[in-house]
C-alpha cells in the first residue's frame, strides 16, 4: 500500500487555481491534498455601476459594460487573485480615505472568498476517497483560521498533527521569520524556533514524517528572492536582478536535526525546485498564481520505503 500526495502552495487568491487544485485530487488520483498558505488575494477591485452600465477600469479599460457582464467581469476579476467589489461612484468617493472600512470591507472579501472555495471542495470531493488539508501562509489573516475551522471536511491541519496514512504525519506551520512587508504572520526566528519545536514534540516519530512549512529553509535552492534595497525596490547588479536568501534559519536548524521525510515549502514565487538537506528531501513548487499556472509537488510514500516517489508538476 501507498498513499499519494499533491501539493502547491501560494494561490494568492486565484480562483482559477484553486478550481484547479480542488480537480488535481481526481486527475493524479490523489489520496490527499495539501494547501500550503499564502491562499487569500491583496486587493479589491472596484465595479462601478449607474444608470448607463458597469466600469471597471482595471478589467475592461475605459468601456462600460452592459449588466448581463458582470458574472463574467466578476469572474474575471477573481481569477486573477483580486476580491470585486459591486459599488457606485458615490459610495466609493465615502469610502475614500477610511482605512477602517476598507479593512473591513477587505477582510469581509477574504472571508467570502474562502468560505465559497471549501463550498466547491466539498461539492467536488464529495464521494470521493480524497482528503483536503488547508493552511494559511504568512500573508493570510490569522481569523481566517476560524474559516478553516468551520468546514464540513476538517481541513484545518496547522499546529496539529495529521495522520496522512501507512504510520506517517504531517506537520504544519505557516508562518514565516520576519518579512520587508511586515505580514499578518511572522515571528522572529528565536521564537519560530520555539514554535517549530513545540509542533514536533506532538509527532510520534519526526524521522517518519511530512514536515509542512509555508518558508523554506535558509540558504537553499529552495529560498531565493530578489535582493531589496532600503526603498523595496530590486537591487540590480552586472544588468541583472541580484538575488539573496530569504528563507529560514529556524526552518533549516529544523530539518537538519530531525530529518523528515519530505519537507513541502512556498513563500519563495521565483525558487521553483527541489533540494536535499541531509537526507531530507526539501520541494518548493514555486508560484505563477499571475499567470493562471498551478505548480504542485506529487509524493508517494509508504510504510516501508518512507518517501518512494516524487516529482514537480504544472498545469
């Protein structure tokens, strides 16, 4: 017997994509799922409607639309990771300037959003053998964990461990060492270290497990961003975009010493990859959430080979 995993990571609000996460359960013939943060998108777009149609600037330019274009609009809008927002011109001129009711308004979006996406699992994975783990990432807002925890599917899998099958765990944490972008969920790499301690104190036999972290471990293949200077702005050296480690210590201190299996990471778009550290096998799938491109991880393990098989996948 064997179990077989998909994973990917870093959707950033794409509908698109997490349609296509959801129907990866049934095209790899999977027997789990695993979402590995960074789920929700960063922005709203308005729709501006009057007497004379719709405009949405950002999506159809400086044309109005008729009413019977708004599914599509609307549509438009959330597969590229952003939230629409339906509104008048008056409205939006209020609402200017308010941080609190665009706050609100955003995170009401998230929280929409989120609740429709495990609706759409549920409908999909309904007869199926295919379970579906969820986890925030460090750009997520920690409420939405109560999102999570409301599903009919028990997809909520961070702090806790989960029994994957043939005597294997997971572990998962989704948060990340300290950002340029001061996320929602970050810790300094003293207390991440802690935390990551405290989660694989709660495993039966860390060396027989998946270890899920939404950062990778520092000074890999697997972490590698644009270097920013004080302005966030890329650092260009020689004509190209000079590249710098932003991954984790703690992470890295972490696989080193326990040696999981696999360990599954995201948070880094552009370090599509896989690596070893020891005799761990470390997999960041990368992120084209932009594009419309879902890249996954497939594993296969079992009880007796541990980590059989394993391979990055797009589509």
């Amino acid at each position: 017997m064997s179990i077989k995993v998909y994973y990917a990571s870093d959707i950033h609000g794409s509908d698109r994509l997490w349609r296509k996460f959801i129907n990866a359960g049934a095209f790899y013939e999977v027997d789990v799922l695993v979402m590995g943060g960074d789920i929700t998108g960063k922005a709203v777009v308005p729709i501006m409607r009057d007497a004379n149609g719709l405009r949405a600037p950002e999506v159809i330019g400086e044309r109005v639309a008729p009413e019977a274009e708004l599914d599509a609009i609307e549509t438009q809008i959330r597969n590229r990771g952003f939230y629409p927002y339906v509104t008048t011109e008056e409205e939006l001129a209020q609402a200017h300037g308010d941080q609190a009711a665009v706050t609100a308004l955003f995170n009401r979006a998230m929280a929409d959003s989120v609740r429709r996406w495990l609706k759409l699992a549920e409908e999909r994975l309904r007869g199926s053998h295919t379970r579906l783990y969820v986890m925030l990432g460090n750009d997520d807002e920690p409420e939405l964990q109560e999102v999570l925890g409301a599903s009919a599917l028990n997809v909520s899998c961070e702090d806790v461990p989960v029994e994957l099958g043939e005597g294997i765990q997971m572990l998962s944490c989704g948060y990340a060492n300290p950002t340029p972008w001061n996320s929602p969920r970050e810790l300094p790499e003293p207390e991440l270290a802690a935390h990551l301690e405290q989660l694989v104190a709660a495993l039966d036999d860390p060396s027989r497990s998946v270890f899920n972290l939404h950062v990778p471990p520092k000074g890999t293949a697997l972490d590698q961003a644009p270097e920013l200077d004080e302005s966030l702005k890329p650092v260009v050296r020689g004509g190209s975009v000079a590249m710098a480690p932003a991954g984790s210590a703690a992470v890295r201190s972490l696989i080193e010493r326990y040696q999981p299996l696999v360990a599954l990471h995201g948070h880094i778009h552009e370090s599509r990859g896989m690596t070893k550290v020891g005799r761990s096998v470390c997999i960041n799938p990368g992120s084209e959430y932009a594009e419309g491109v879902l890249h996954g991880a497939l594993l296969v393990l079992d009880r007796k080979r541990g980590l059989r098989n394993h391979q990055l996948v797009s589509g």
